[in-house]
C-alpha cells in the first residue's frame, strides 16, 4: 500500500516508517516539524535501504499544502501521527494544542475525502481511559475524564472520527490507543529527541546516565502500588510501530471503526523501570523522592488480547530490551539530532 504518514519526522512515525518499507508499503512523509528534524528521516532511509523518504514540510492545518500533496499521489491510506503531545504544555496552552490537534486532523480529514482516500489509522492513547474503571484494561473500559487539554484533544478526535465513519460507511478508521511508548531502534539510529527537558520517564533517565542531568524526580511515592510508585504499562517503539503494520489489515478487511490498545500487558513502577535500566546498562541512576505530579493516575496497564487475536499483533520485546536500546540511542546521540 501506498501510505501518507502525517507527522513522519517525529519519535513514532520514524519507527513506524521502517516497519512500512519492510512489509513492502511505501510511504510519503507529511509534517511540519515543530517537534522533529528532516535528520531523522535521512536516517530512515538509511535504515530502510532507500535513497529517500518522499517528505513534504507541510502542516497539516495548511488545506492548500496538503491538497497538492494529495494532488500528486495516490494513496492507500493515512497514518496519522502528527499532533501537539506534551501532557503540561497543553495546560499552559489549550488553545494551540485544540487547535493545531483538532483543526488539523478536521483539514486533513476534508482533503482526504476529497481525494477519496477514506482509510485512516489514529495516534490515539491510554490518557482517554482517564482513571481507569478496569485494570488491566480492555478496549470495553469505559473513556474517562482527561485531566489535561492534550488527553481532552484525543478523546475528542476518537469521537470524531467515529462519527464521520457513522455518517459515511466509506470510511475505516482505526484507533490506536498507545500505552507508554520508550526504547529506539536497535541501531541506535533513531529514538526520541525531546526538546528541554523532558516530560516523560524514559528520556529524563536516559539524559541523567548521559550525564545531562543531576538525578531524576520521582514524582510520588505513596500511591496504591506495589511500592509506592506509579505503574505504567510500557511498550518498546518499534513493537507499537509493527502494531501499525498490523493495523493495515484492519483497514483491508473494511472494518468501518476498529479501536485497539497497543501494550505489552505488563505494569511497571517507575522504580522497576530505574532498576530495569541500572541493571540493562550498568549505570546508577540517583533519584530522590518529589511531590505527586498534577494529573498522573496511580495505575494504567493494558489488556492487549484483542489486537493479538484479530490482527496477530503481540510485543516482542521486554524491559531489558527497551531499557538498552533507549540507551543506546542516547549514548550515541547525547544531542539527539542536533550532534
Ligand atoms: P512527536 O512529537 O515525536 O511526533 C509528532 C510529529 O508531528 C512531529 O514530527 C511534529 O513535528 C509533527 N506535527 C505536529 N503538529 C503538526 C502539524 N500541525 N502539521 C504537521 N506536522 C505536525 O510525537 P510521537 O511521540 O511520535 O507521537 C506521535 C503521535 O502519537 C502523536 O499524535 C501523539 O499524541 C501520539 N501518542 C504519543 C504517545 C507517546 O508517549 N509518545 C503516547 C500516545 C499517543
Ligand atoms: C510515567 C510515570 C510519572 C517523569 C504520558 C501521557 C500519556 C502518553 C504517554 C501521549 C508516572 C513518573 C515521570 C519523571 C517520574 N502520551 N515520572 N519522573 O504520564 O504515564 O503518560 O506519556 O499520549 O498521554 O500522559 O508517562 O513517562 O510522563 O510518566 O516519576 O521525571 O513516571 O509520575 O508515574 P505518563 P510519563
């Protein structure tokens, strides 16, 4: 299949775009890389074989742009990655994040149809469980309250994607919803660049053994699990990215509307995946206890039974695996892409 992947340049796209090529798709690259660099796509080709990614520096909000991108291809399908993903930026900016998330997958959606290219593959996430009812969670747990601007965009884009595909059986749309995406390609190529400092677990430890910073925070130490920590069900990068793959056939069989979690099953503590990465790379990681952070839940695991059963998809990887690769991306970029 030919595949338009909006937000290609960025940590999940780059992975996914490998997975593509080795199942034999092609693909052309959307994005307008307020959060990527045209770098990780070099590297793409690189890892995929090919000369070049086909890449356009547009951004999805802009009609015109992405109407002659759809102009001069054909495509089977769209995966669409791009989107503002920072949980506590978006609390400081509700604005841009409804409306660079929002609009622009409404813009996309339109030129799509326009095209008549009405097959489309969602970023969606395990925020729209809110506090979970269930544990581990099915695709049946009822969506919850999101306690920030980003979690509210996903969960809205979910509901509007269903509703389109309800008024216009043409549709199939697949909703993805990621667990806790960390690790890189085994390369060390390609990983997860993020700008200042980082926001999520993984890359904080990665930039503490690269000796970027001092110690990592752990944000709580008195929730309701096993020792204290929150528990998260983390996923290696290139596992959610052959999930994609998978999801393929989803839109092949015409499914009209398919919603799976993308998880390993497993819940980790935050102080499991510290030890997980000292015992993976030999490296301590000093860390000092710190106050909740606002809006983080104690528990949130994946049931990934369904996307097992209907698209033969299961994580390969474990902890140790993940641990080493994000590690070794960091170790032979300590600038990520800039060095
Ligand atoms: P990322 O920031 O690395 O990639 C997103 C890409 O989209 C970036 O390259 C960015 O430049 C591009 N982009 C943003 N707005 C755009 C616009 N208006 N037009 C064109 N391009 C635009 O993030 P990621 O971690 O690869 O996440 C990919 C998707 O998966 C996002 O939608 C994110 O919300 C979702 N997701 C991520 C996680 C996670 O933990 N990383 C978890 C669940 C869901
Ligand atoms: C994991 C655990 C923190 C950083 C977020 C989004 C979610 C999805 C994935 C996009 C929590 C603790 C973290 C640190 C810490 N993204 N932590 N010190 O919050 O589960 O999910 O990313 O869709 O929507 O909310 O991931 O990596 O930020 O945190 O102690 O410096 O690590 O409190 O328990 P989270 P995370």
């Amino acid at each position: 299949m030919n595949i338009l992947v909006t937000g290609g340049a960025g940590f999940i796209g780059s992975h996914t775009i490998i997975e593509l090529y080795k199942a034999g798709h092609t693909v052309v690259v959307v994005d307008n890389l307020s959060n990527s660099s045209k770098e990780s796509l070099r590297r793409v080709a690189e890892l995929a074989g090919v000369e070049k990614i086909p890449f356009y520096p547009v951004d999805i909000r802009d009609r015109e742009g992405l109407n002659k991108v759809m102009e001069s291809h054909t495509f089977d399908a769209c995966i669409h990655f791009a989107g503002l993903k920072a949980v506590g930026e978006s609390v400081e900016k509700p604005w841009e994040y409804y409306e660079n998330n929002i609009n622009g997958t409404l813009v996309l959606l339109d030129v799509m149809r326009k095209h008549n290219c009405k097959n489309i593959i969602f970023s969606s996430s395990a925020t729209v469980y809110g506090d979970p009812a269930v544990i581990p969670i099915t695709e049946e747990c009822p969506k919850g309250h999101c306690t920030n601007p980003y979690g509210q965009t996903k969960s809205m884009l979910e509901e509007i994607l269903m509703d389109i595909q309800k008024a216009d059986p043409e549709w199939n749309v697949v909703l993805l919803r990621y667990f806790n995406p960390i690790g890189a390609h085994p390369s060390g190529r390609i990983g997860e660049d993020p700008q200042g400092i980082p926001n999520n677990l993984m890359p904080y430890i990665t930039q503490v053994a690269v000796g970027k910073r001092a110690e990592l925070g752990v944000f709580g130490n008195d929730y309701d699990t096993p020792d204290g920590t929150g528990v998260r069900d983390f996923i290696h990068v290139v596992d959610l990215a052959t999930g994609h793959v998978k999801a393929l056939q989803a839109i092949q069989r015409q499914c009209g509307i398919s919603i799976y979690n993308l998880g390993t099953g497993h819940g980790y503590s935050v102080l499991d995946l510290v030890k997980a990465f000292q015992s993976a790379t030999g490296i301590t990681i000093p860390y000092s206890i710190k106050a909740r952070r606002p809006g983080d839940i104690a528990t949130c695991y994946s049931n990934p039974a369904k996307a097992e059963r209907e698209l033969g998809w299961k994580a390969q990887n474990g902890i140790n695996e993940m641990c080493r690769d994000a590690w070794n991306w960091q170790r032979q970029n300590p600038e990520g892409y800039k060095a």
